[in-house]
C-alpha cells in the first residue's frame, strides 16, 4: 500500500491513512478533502495545489532529477504519478 502519491497532472497529493473504499469525500477548505468509509473512518486526505503553484515548490514535491526522486521517492514509500 502507497502511503502518499502525487499526481503531477492533477497537481494533487493524496496522504492515504487506512484502508478501506471511500463512501464519500468531505471537503474541509480550499484544496482539502477527506474521504472517510461507509462508517466514518477516514480513509485519505487529500490536497489541491493551485495552477498558480510555483515550479520551485513543485521541484521539492517530486524532485528535480526525475530519477534521483523516483529512488527516494520508493525507498520511502512514495509513489509519483504523472512523472
């Protein structure tokens, strides 16, 4: 199980905490949402980056070195999507 993922298209970090089929995504803010199981437990958060993003910011997300942080990204059991 990925813990965390990045979809760079989708400029979305997902942060899964449990197991479990979403019944339903709660929205907490701008660019937050929780989805939470048939009987409320939380499943995931996840977290919208704006287009406005800067590049700089998005480097630190996903590295620079494509394959540098694809190596740290598995050995610390992220999956980048989108790379």
């Amino acid at each position: 199980m990925d813990l965390v993922t990045f979809d760079r298209e989708a400029m979305a970090l997902y942060v899964k905490v449990s197991k479990g089929r979403p019944a339903k995504t709660i929205p907490m803010g701008k660019g937050f949402f929780m989805d939470v199981s048939k009987d409320g437990r939380a499943l995931g958060l996840e977290i919208v980056f704006p287009e406005s993003t800067p590049q700089e910011a998005i480097d630190a997300i996903i590295g620079r070195n494509k394959k540098k942080s694809t190596q740290l990204a598995r050995a610390k059991g992220i999956k980048l999507l989108s790379v």
